[in-house]
C-alpha cells in the first residue's frame, strides 16, 4: 500500500467511570487501550476496555460490556480475567477522520440508553506531502523583511500539521529555526536573521504524527529576492544636440534611496500624449546611478512624450511601474517630399491672377505642425512668390 493511503489513529482517553474502591479510589474504574496509534487506512484497530470489578458503579450491573464507535454499536467478545471485566473489539476497516469509540453496557430497566464507562476519541487523517512552489520575497521599506510561502500540497492531511522553516547563512555560519503553527504556510523573516548580499539556504518541513516531509531547497541572496518600490523619475529633458532624443534621469524611491547597487535592470516605456497605447519596454541592463540620465531616442520631433520606468536587481520581480513624467522633443524642419496642389483663380479687382498653394504634410512634418494649421497663400506679383503662414 501507498504511503500516502496510510491514515493516523490516535487514541486519547476521553471519559472513564468512577466509583473506584476507597483503598484505590485515585485509579478509574475503566480504561481503553488500543492496538496501535498509526495503522494503514482500511486496517483493522484493535481496542480493549478493561474494567476493575471494584468498581462501585460497575459491580451492581452484571449486563455484558458493549462497544459503540459514535452511535453504532460494534461486535465484541469479552476476555477471561479474574480481577476484570475486560472486552475486546476489532474495527474491521476505520473510514472515520474523527471519532469515538466507547465501551460501557445498556442499563437493564432502560436498554436504549447506553451507560459509557470509558472511550478513546480515534483521529485518522494522511502524512503530510512534500511543500511546493517555496519562494522568498525581501521587502526594503524602512524595516526590511524577508516572507517566505509555500504550498502544502493538494492532499488534506486531516490532522495537526506544524511547519517548521529552516534558514542557513553560509557566510555567517548562522542556522535559524522557526516553528509555525498548524495551518499556516508563512513566516516573515526578521531583519536581524538574514544578510542583505549573503547567500542562505532555506527550505520547510511539514510534520504530524504520521510522519514528516521536507520541501526541496532554494538558494537565494536576499536582495535579489526584492520586489523593489516603483522608482522615481524627476525630469526628462530634451537633448538638443542630438534630434529627437529625450534625457531620463531617475533614481530610486525615498525607501531606498540608501542602496547603491550595481546591475540593476530598468525598463522604459513611453507612448506621445493622447495616445492609449505605451510602447513595448525598453530594457537598459545593468544601470547604476553613476551612469546619469538614459537616452530615449528615435522619437518624432516636436512631440510631447509621457514616460514610465521599473526597476529589478539581478533575477527579483519587476517593480511596478513609476508615475507618468512628461517631455518635448525639439523641431525640426519638415523632410520628406511634399504632396502639393494648387488652386488658381481670376482677381475681381486687379488685372492679376491668385494662386493659393496647398500642401499635405507627410508623418514627420504633422507632428511639427502639430499645434498650427498652416494655410499658404501664394500671390504673384511680377512673378514673385510670396508665402504667408497663418496661425490657427
């Protein structure tokens, strides 16, 4: 059979009957003992009752010994003892994650009430399986922790389960012990108990009377566990000796502003403003505050751009992303060839002809003309070509 098809009996004394003799008046008059605390699921539980024949209260009542498992009755045969009454009963197959078994007789003027002379309360339940998906996450706010989860797996176990986390500092030489209650799959490390640029060892194990299971270790440095705060971006700056870049300069949140590390990962997206749509992230590897603001390039010119960034040390979780900071690429003269068409007509005034010029900007050149509305109107005066822009 499976180890996991094994279930926990464990049999605790839950009421015995009184009455016992004045020389021994400190011993019950009745005791259950059972054949094991721990047998496979679908076993047989063996269980006596044995009850002293001083007994006040058993001695005036000569009905034989019967067994109840909850309100059932169960089968028995009594067992030839000269000091006791003594009765054995066999639980062919314990289905039951909880319950009692008792012995006791029915009172002879009353045959359906039961008179309970001492009982075991039963608990069956499964060992516990191994922990699953341990994970560790570091929290670098003004006390920082480190929380660790598990999963105790799918099977209930129906019992008592006490987890217990272990920790080991391989630079210190340090090993820690915590031991949870039953049920929970958690524990905050205190800051005290874990170095921020140390490797540690950490792994849970689960436990009850049916045995014990540990979960497969996880090798971490603290700090590259961290789910940091979102960063802060400050300014973005138009760059104007290179065209259509934007400066981002960032730093850290105010909690921790204090670390200076080296190869953290920032990501930036941006999007122009009124668009719905953010870029795909934009991955600078292994930055550090030394390095100065980063270059947002390739942008249209005379364009208003938000931003947003998230950081990650080494392999941690992404950060969230920071609030939204604003910026304006320089112009730049329109390029590209232009789509023209023009619109010729007779003066009613002047002996002259009146050429208006129109033009369809390309991609580039919308977005110089973004906040203009540009009307050209061409005159030929003893054909020179004059031009005049309108603003909107």
């Amino acid at each position: 059979m499976m180890l996991s098809s094994w279930m926990l009996v464990t049999a605790v004394l839950v009421t015995s009957a009184g009455g016992a003799s004045d020389e021994d008046d400190t011993q019950p008059c009745a005791k259950v003992h059972t054949s094991s605390s721990a047998v496979p699921l679908g076993s047989p539980v063996t269980a006596t009752c044995v009850i002293r024949k001083d007994c006040l209260l058993v001695t005036a009542q000569a009905a034989p010994i019967e067994w109840r498992l909850g309100s059932d009755f169960i089968p028995s045969s009594p067992v030839a003892n000269e000091r006791f009454r003594v009765s054995k009963v066999v639980v062919s197959s314990f289905n039951h994650t909880r319950a009692v078994l008792t012995c006791g007789v029915c009172l002879p003027d009353n045959e359906s009430s039961f008179q309970i002379y001492a009982g075991v309360e039963i608990r069956a339940g499964y060992p516990p399986q191994m922990p699953q998906n341990l994970n560790c996450q570091a929290n670098f706010t003004y006390r920082p922790t480190l929380t660790c989860r598990w999963d105790p797996g799918l099977q209930e176990t129906h019992l008592p389960t006490k987890y217990t986390l272990y920790t080991q500092i391989w630079d210190l030489n340090k090993n820690y012990t915590y031991e949870l209650p039953s049920g929970v799959h958690h524990y905050t490390i205190p800051r005290s108990n874990f170095v921020l640029l140390s490797e540690m060892k950490i792994y849970v194990k689960a436990e009850n009377n049916l045995g014990e299971a540990a979960s497969v270790p996880i090798i971490l440095e603290p700090v590259a566990a961290a789910k940091f705060d979102p960063p802060k971006i400050p300014d973005i700056t138009a760059d104007p000796k290179r065209l259509g870049c934007l400066k981002l300069a960032w730093r850290l949140s105010q909690n921790q502003e204090w670390m200076y590390l080296k190869c953290l990962n920032l990501q930036v997206q941006f999007k122009a403003a009124g668009s719905g749509q953010w870029s795909n992230p934009l991955t600078f590897p292994n930055r550090t505050r030394s390095l100065g603001p980063m270059d947002l390039c390739r942008l249209l010119p005379g364009t208003e751009y938000l931003a947003q960034i998230r950081v990650q040390y080494m392999q941690s979780p992404w950060s969230e992303w920071s609030s939204s900071k604003s910026g304006v690429t320089p112009e730049t003269a329109p390029v590209g060839r232009l789509n023209t068409w023009m619109k010729v007509s007779k003066s009613q005034t002047h002996k002259q002809l009146d050429v208006q010029l129109f033009w369809k900007v390309n991609a580039f050149s919308l977005v110089v003309l973004a906040e203009l509305e540009r009307l050209c109107f061409c005159y030929f005066f003893l054909n020179v070509l004059a031009i005049k822009t309108f603003p909107r």
